[in-house]
C-alpha cells in the first residue's frame, strides 16, 4: 500500500518506464488497487513529462558468462575516479589493499602503498588519550594499503552542502543498486550535453539528462575531454573515460566476478559430467523395471 | 507400509545396538529397503530436492552468521565484508540467497504435483497438512531472511509486510509495535528477525521429520493414485530411487549453479544494493518473486483489511484441500474435467505472479487492459479452484477407469523387458 501511494505521488512527476508507448496516455482510468490509494484522475498540474531513455548498450568485456574485466581499463578506471569523482563520490567498501588483488585493477603492492599514504585519514587517540590536536582539529595519520579509501565529505551534511542540496552517492555499490547496472551508468555519464524536449524548463542546478529517471539531474557533467592524462596514452574522449569509470565501478561492486565465474565454470563441469554418471547408474539400475 | 522388518544384525556390536536403539533397523527400514511404488516419475524427486535445499540453507546459513552483524546500523557493511573480504564468503552467501529461490521453485513444484496427483487425499490428509505448515514457515522464514541485509527493499518490505497488521481495528497498532519492538522498522525489529530466521529452520527440520513419518506410514501416493496391492507394485527405496533422486537433484542443481555462478542478482531488487534508509522509499516495492502470487490477492481487494484477510485465507485455504476435493479418484490422469481445472489453476498462479510483479497502475503488454483487473480475475479463480471447482467437480465428474494395479498397468506398457518384482 505504501508502495501504491508512492508510486502515484512519483507519477504525477516522471514517467517510470520508457518502452511502453501507453505512457503518453493520461492517467489510467481504472479503479485504485488498494483502498489507501485516491482514485488516479488526471493529475492537476502535470510537470512536463521527460520519457526516460533505456539505457544505451556498452558491450562491456565483462558481460556474459565468460566476460572478465580489462586490466588496463580497470586501471585507467580508477584513474577517473580517483581525479574527478573522487571529488564528490565516496567508495566506501573499497580499501586501498583491494587495488592489488586479483581479478581487480592488480596494482602492485608497492603502488598500493605509495597510492595510500598520499591520504590522510583520521587517527586513534595518542598516548594521552586525546583525537584532538591544540586546534581541536582531528588527529590524522597517513593511510596504509588496510585503510578504506577516505571520503570526500565527513558527512551527509557536508556533502549536501557542497553539491547543491543534492546528496552524491557512495559508488562502491552503484553499479548494482541501478536497474540496467553498467549499462545504465555508461549511458548517464555519456548522456549530457543533448537538447532538452521543447517545452522542457530545466530546473536552476539541474541538467538534462535523457536516461535519469525524470530527466533531470543534479550532477553536472562530470567528464570532458582530457579530464585525467592516462599514462598509457590512451585518449582521453568522455567516451572511453566513461567506459573505463564504469568498468572500475562494475568491479567496485563485483569484485569477485572472475573468481566467481571461474569457479562457476568448473562447477557447470562438475556437476554435468556427475549428472551424466548418475543418468547412466539410473538407467542401469531401472533397467526392466520401468 | 514399510511392513516387518527384514534387518539382521550381523556382527556382537550391531546386535548389541540393535537391543539398546535399533538405528541401523531404522535406517535399513525407512532408506534402504523401504516399498515405494514402482511408477513415481520426475515430479516425485523434489521431496529429496527440498531436503537437499533445507540442508544447503542450514549450513550456509550458520556460516553467513558467523560473518553476520544484525544491527541497523552495521548489518549492511557486515555483508559487504561477506562479499568482498571474508574467504568465499560471495559463494556462500550467493548460495544462500539463490538456495532461497530454489527451495520454493521445488517446493511450488511438489505442492502442484500434490494437487494433480490427488496426494492430499485419505489417508494423506496430515502428511498434506504437514506440508503446508511447513510451507507457511518457510514462507515467514524467507521474510524475515530478506530483511537481514538491510538493504532498502529489505526494510521496507518489512515495513509494508508487520503493517498489515495495522489494518486489524483496535488492536493494530499495538500488534505492529510488538512486532518492531519499538515505533518503527529498527535494529530491535532486525534482531529478532535475525533471531527468528536462525530458529524456525530448525523448527523445519523437526516438520520434516514429521512429514516423512506420515508419508511413512501409508507410504508414497503415485501418479496412478491407486494403492499399492501387492509386493510386485513396489521397488525397494534403495537403489531404485536413491539414484533417481540423485540424478534429477543434480540436474536441478545445474539450474541452481546458473544463478549462482553467472546470474546472482538477477533475481533480486537493485534497490537492495542500497543502503536501508527510512526517510526514502522506494519506487516501488515488490517482493521477492517466490511472493508475488499473494502480492496481487493482497492489492486485488480495494479495502485493506479485507485485502489482507484474502491474503492469509489464499495461504489458509491449502489446509483445508482434502476436505474440499469430494472426489473418489486421486489421481488427475482419470479425473478429465479436474485435469483441465487444474492446469488453468497452475496458469492462474503464474499470472498471479505476473501482476504481481507490475506496478499496481500498469496495463497488460501493449493493450490497455489493466492489469489490476487481471489480478482480481485471477485471485476470483484462485479461490474459486480451491472453494467451489473442487468440491463441485468432485462430485459432478465421471472418472476414467482406474487400472487394477500398478504393476500391471507399469509392465503391460513395456511387456517385452524381463519382469522380476521383488
């Protein structure tokens, strides 16, 4: 039921889901489903509907049952985030150690290290017991490769109060958290920079964004060209920054997808040859019986 | 059924334990030797299937407790460590949440072959009624698991699900505050549930054993739904269908191993990959996919509290099927004019699902039928099935001619293979 009253209030906002051609229709004519829900009239002062675009398909190398990550767009991926979203986004699961193990961007230990004490993070109290320096600003020490990466923001408050009331969320899980997952980032972060539908009054602080439910977003473009320089001297065109980002980010959410369907792998094999032992034992021990 | 027993002890030490507790007899009587009817087809495996799940979710859930923290404000972090940094613990916990997902596809399956077969009938009405106690405690068992995670879909189903007690009048609002142990979905309302969901599988188990004791005792119903005769109707348990449950365990397994290996997620909610967070809710709220059929009885019902009545009657009726279905037939192979019933049944069940899993104001595909009136149909005809088809049919229909025994009607149909009944 509280399902049912949400959806009706975010309808009279956005429309929900793309495909349907249905969606231009008014607002449905049937009876409400639950009796908390006030009978669906046509709304009184529609926002101007934005249709939300499917998410644009990346055919990312980590797709399908055999797909694994790019090591070098892994690296570059990081490389994004921690120059330009780092700025704005948390990730808070993921520790500097993370870096170097496998199936991951597979920095090295020694760049894992040098990477991390680039980072302040808070200290324990010292010997006095005290978290606290003279200025009453927190002790800090240098991060170690077993520190997660520092947010950017200390936080909720900080961080809305620095993005316009808007709150920029964690990206350790996001590629999961969002329906059509990489694709679905992929498309956001390339999406920028397209006519808004005439009629269409872009809020103060909001950009126009095709594939973001309602079609506007508080997150201002975030890459352009040479945004970062990669070291391996790859171009560096929104576009492949946004396809290494959310490679990186696909592995920040999933970091055990290769050792997952290698195992899976071997398991599918396991399991196919013992079905076909125990097809042939039934067969065998029924034999005239059935 | 399993008649006297035939167990020698053959050695001082089996003899001696034989006297004191006769647990190799046991085993020996009800595994190996057991008579179970020579005809049981594939849809008599997941009875083996469901206790190779109920195990599976046993041990893998005692493991992910040992990782686990049930507190609002760390229990979704102590699943991200799960995932990323305890030793195979994405394995474990893949297992776990798809093994969930299995279990009720299997136990679906059985409970429609149960239906079809006529297996809730005499003498089986307790074995039935055992059945869905346990399936109504795997039900409030997987609810509360969900919530364990701590995700957005997790607290808020749990929210929507206690606060349908809310719609009782006067005592509602004091029932929904026990239940939370406290004025909203918080870490006194996880822990509990954390509780809860680690005790009823063992309550489980204990059913289980209840349930194999009355299928023990007039023994396996068969697709024929006639009773066993005659000696030369059954096959000892042992080999015939310890290999046989083995093969098509394993064959469920590889389906099982999809998910888990290749597709973990698909069948959860993105949402859930968020952070719990009172403050926000979700789009929508739609529950886990083995829920959906009851989902759209509960928002078929414009008013509440009668909605929610038609949702625990829809799960309450199952209790009441061998006294409902007045047929003299078991199985639905004789029964011509129930058969098709039931298969508009089995389809009125996915569709149940189906609208379920829509939002409450969609329409059917491109047309603009609203799905919200699909759903009513379709709860109409759940009931209906249940109420009215069973009693009625059961009385109104001819049946076919049953054969006179399973044995003749098994063997008469390959009478060129070597007969030895044992």
């Amino acid at each position: 039921m509280i399902a049912a009253v949400k959806r009706l209030a975010c309808a009279l906002v956005i429309v929900a889901a793309a495909s349907v051609p249905a969606l231009t229709q008014e607002a449905a004519p049937e009876p409400p489903a639950a009796s908390a829900v006030p009978p669906a009239s046509p709304p009184s002062a529609p926002a101007v509907e934005i249709e939300t675009l499917p998410p644009r398909s990346g055919n990312f190398t980590f797709e399908g049952p055999f797909g694994t990550f790019d090591r070098a767009a892994l690296q570059r991926g990081f490389q994004v985030y921690k120059d330009v979203c780092a700025a704005c986004h948390s990730l808070q699961y993921i520790a500097f150690r993370h870096l170097a193990e496998e199936g991951g961007p597979s920095l090295s230990e020694d760049q894992v290290r040098a990477l991390a004490v680039a980072y302040r993070v808070p200290a324990g109290p010292n010997e006095q017991g005290q978290t606290i320096d003279a200025n009453g600003q927190p002790l800090m020490r240098p991060a170690t490769p077993a520190d997660h990466i520092p947010p950017p923001f200390p936080n909720e408050q900080a961080a809305r109060a620095s993005n316009n009331g808007a709150l920029p969320p964690d990206l350790s899980l996001i590629v999961k958290a969002r329906l059509g997952g990489a694709d679905y980032l992929y498309s956001i972060l390339t999406g920028y920079g397209q006519q808004p539908p005439a009629g269409v009054t872009v809020g103060s602080g909001r950009f126009y964004n095709p594939y973001f439910r309602g079609g506007q977003i508080a997150m201002p473009p975030p890459l352009n060209p040479d945004s970062v320089t990669y070291a391996d001297g790859t171009m560096a065109t929104v576009e492949q920054e946004a396809r290494d980002v959310v490679t990186f980010l696909s592995w920040a959410a999933d970091p055990k997808m290769e050792e997952r369907k290698r195992t899976g792998f071997s398991v599918m094999i396991f399991l196919l040859v013992l079905a076909s032992l125990l097809y042939f034992s039934y067969q065998r021990v029924w034999y005239g019986r059935h | 059924m399993s008649g006297p027993s035939t167990y020698q002890p053959k050695t001082g030490v089996t003899r001696w334990l034989d006297s004191r507790l006769p647990i190799i007899r046991f085993t020996h009587d009800h595994v190996l030797t057991f008579p179970t009817p020579r005809n049981l087809n594939v849809w008599y495996t997941f009875g083996a299937i469901l206790a190779f799940f109920l195990g599976l979710q046993i041990a893998t859930g005692i493991v992910l407790a040992m990782h686990y923290t049930p507190d609002a404000e760390r229990a979704f972090d102590s699943i991200e460590h799960i995932m990323r940094d305890v030793n195979s613990g994405w394995l474990i916990r893949y297992l776990h949440s798809n093994g969930a997902s299995m279990f009720f596809l299997a136990v679906y399956i059985h409970m429609f072959r149960g239906l079809y077969y006529g297996s809730y009938k005499a003498p089986r009405e307790l074995l039935w009624i055992l059945g869905v106690l346990l399936y109504t405690l795997m039900i409030l068992t997987a609810f509360l698991g969900y919530t364990l995670p701590w995700g957005q879909m997790s607290f808020w189903a749990a929210t929507v699900i206690t606060s349908l007690f809310s719609a009782l009048p006067g005592i509602g609002e004091p029932i929904v505050q026990w239940l939370w142990g406290g004025f909203g979905v918080d870490s006194p309302t996880l822990n509990r549930f954390f509780s809860l969901h680690y005790l009823l599988p063992f309550v489980l188990v204990g059913l289980v054993v209840l349930h194999i004791w009355a299928l023990h005792v007039p023994g396996n119903n068969n697709p024929l739904g006639i009773d066993v005769k005659s000696p030369r109707d059954t096959v000892p348990f042992h080999p015939y269908y310890t290999v046989k449950d083995f093969f098509y365990l394993t064959c469920f397994l590889i389906l099982f191993a999809y998910f888990v290996f290749f597709a973990p997620e698909a069948l959860s909610s993105p949402e859930n990959s968020e952070h719990a967070n009172p403050i926000v809710t979700p789009p929508e709220i739609v529950p886990e996919w083995y829920f959906l059929p009851f989902y759209t009885v509960l928002r078929s019902i414009p008013d509440k509290l009668t909605g929610v009545i038609a949702l625990f009657a829809a799960l309450g009726t199952l209790f009441f099927v061998p006294w409902l279905d007045l047929s003299k037939v078991r199985s639905a192979r004789f029964r011509p004019v129930y058969k098709q019933f039931f298969w508009i049944f089995v389809a009125d069940c996915l569709i149940l699902g189906y609208v379920g899993a829509n939002p409450v104001d969609a329409t059917l595909l491109n047309t603009s039928i609203p799905l919200v009136w699909i759903g009513r149909i379709a709860t109409l005809y759940y009931f209906a099935f249940f109420l009215v088809i069973m009693p009625l049919v059961g009385k109104l229909e001819r049946p076919n001619p049953l054969p006179d025994s399973i044995a003749n009607s098994v063997l008469s149909n390959a009478p060129h293979r070597t007969e030895s009944a044992t």
